[in-house]
C-alpha cells in the first residue's frame, strides 16, 4: 500500500512539474511575441485586376500595387503585412467592417470615398486614361476631338472614375458637354466589342485594361487607344489606421524617391506613370 501511495505521489508531481514548464513555455512565447513588438495586419487586395492586383498563375498575389506594398512591408519592422485576395466588393466591405486594416488595389479617389475611408497623402500610382476607338477614327485623341466629331460616347458607370474624367470636363466646357449615357458596371470586354461593331464609337478607357483586354479579343487592328490624361490611384486605409497610413507614407515617399515606383511601373505597365501624377 505505502508503495503504491509513494508512486502516486511522484507521478501526481511529476505532472504538475510538465503543467507548470508548458505554463511557463508558453508564458515566454508569449512574451517573445510581444516583445518583438511585430504587429501582423490584413490588407485586401483584387483578385482580378491585372496587372495592378491580381493572383497570378502560381495562386500568388502580384501585380503594380502589390509589388510595392511588399516592398513598403520591408520598410516597416513594426508591420507584418498578409493578403487576402477577394473581388471589389467585398474588399471595400472588409474595409468598412475593420475586417481589412487597408485596401490595396489602384482604386480611384471620390467623395463618398474620402468620406469613408483615409487617403495617404501619397498615391501609390496612376493609370493612364484615353479613349478606345476604332481604327478609322484615330484622329479622334481626346474629348474635344470626340464632342467635334459627333460620335457617341459608350455609357459609363456614375461609380466609375472614368464617369468623373467627363464630369469634369463638362464643367470646364459647358459648350461642349456631353449627356453621358450610364449604365451599370460593364466589363471592358463588352466595350471593346461594341465600339468593334459600330455600337458606340468611343470609350473612355484606361491604357492598362485596353492593353490587356483588346489583344485577347482579337481587336488589335479594328481598335486604337490614343491617351489624354492621368488619373492618381490610391490606397485606401480604415479610418482608424492613422499610424498606419502615416509609416505607409513615409515609405512609399522613400520608394518613389529611390526609383523603385518608376522602376515597377514601367514592370508592369510598360512607362513609368509617375511623370502623368505628379503635374
């Protein structure tokens, strides 16, 4: 009996010395995690928006806006950035809900958004805008030339930034503005097609889609992109990511200054897009 009671004894012992070393361990994994003062954070980013954000053929995230955020995540000791890849949608509502400290995906500055979300005082980058038109209409290279020519403008999302290049423009040549035809968001694709056809005449477009779009089609030699201005891209952050966006700032600023933006931009896009945003 004394036997068996001494062996309870030294087992009951023996495991609470393992319960306190695994307390202890994890009490110093623990520690070690906050000591090294890394904070891990989820940005969004598109899933589909080649070649700014996009995952590409090995299920990685990549692209323009996604390069420089790895970059600018080297620049930042105290972040550690992970990505998650969803459709716009759902990106601007993983945003609104704190689900995403920012979202990284070239989007466009508006004033609901500006409402809703914080801007860096830098832009990440810019695209390139300029009307999609048919070959024998090259020498229609801008909105004055479109509203000259008589032809029709392809209808425009009021949500897109393209429908705010032409706003814009109406209200700097009240003479010359445009009823601008609206619709839903309407992929590129199905633009392209309809300027092919005789539909409509003309698109106001971006450069990088045009680039990546019309070729697939098939529409080389039916369509031409003559560019006529820029449009600055940004990052958005949560609104209550200010420390965040400022350390994000301050490395971007740092990566345009060295050349690493221009050098990705003319990556990705094939010129350097910095000239177009900083006029």
């Amino acid at each position: 009996m004394k036997i068996n009671s001494i062996i309870k004894k030294a087992s009951a012992i023996v495991l609470l010395s393992a319960l306190v070393a695994g307390t202890v361990g994890c009490s110093s994994t623990k520690k070690e995690a906050t000591d090294s003062g890394v904070k891990k954070v989820v940005i969004g980013i598109r899933q589909d928006l080649y070649p700014t954000s996009y995952i590409d053929e090995n299920g990685k995230p990549s692209g323009y806006d996604i390069e420089i955020a790895k970059k600018i995540d080297e620049l930042l000791p105290d972040y550690e950035f992970e990505y998650e890849a969803v459709s716009q949608e759902a990106l601007l509502t993983g945003l609104d809900t704190g689900k995403y400290v920012a979202a990284i995906a070239g989007f466009y500055s508006n004033p609901d958004r500006e409402a809703k979300y914080l801007f860096p005082k830098e832009p990440i980058g810019g695209n390139i805008i300029g009307l999609a038109v048919r070959s024998e209409d090259s020498s229609i290279k801008n909105l004055d030339d479109l509203h000259n020519s008589g032809k029709k403008l392809e209808p425009i999302a009021p949500t897109s930034g393209m429908y705010g290049i032409v706003t814009d423009y109406n209200k700097q040549n009240p003479s010359k503005a445009f009823e601008i035809p609206t619709s839903e968001w309407t992929d590129a694709a199905d633009l392209y097609k309809w300027i092919a056809d005789g539909t409509y005449d003309a698109a106001v477009t971006s450069k990088n889609v045009f680039d990546d779009t019309a070729p697939k089609l098939g529409l080389n030699d039916k369509l031409v992109f003559n560019s006529f201005t820029a449009i600055k891209t940004w990052s958005l952050f949560n609104k209550d990511q200010i420390e965040l966006a400022a350390a994000y700032d301050k490395a971007l600023k740092e990566l345009k200054d060295n050349g690493t933006v221009s050098d990705l931009s003319v990556k990705y896009f094939g010129e350097d897009v910095l000239p177009y945003i900083q006029k």
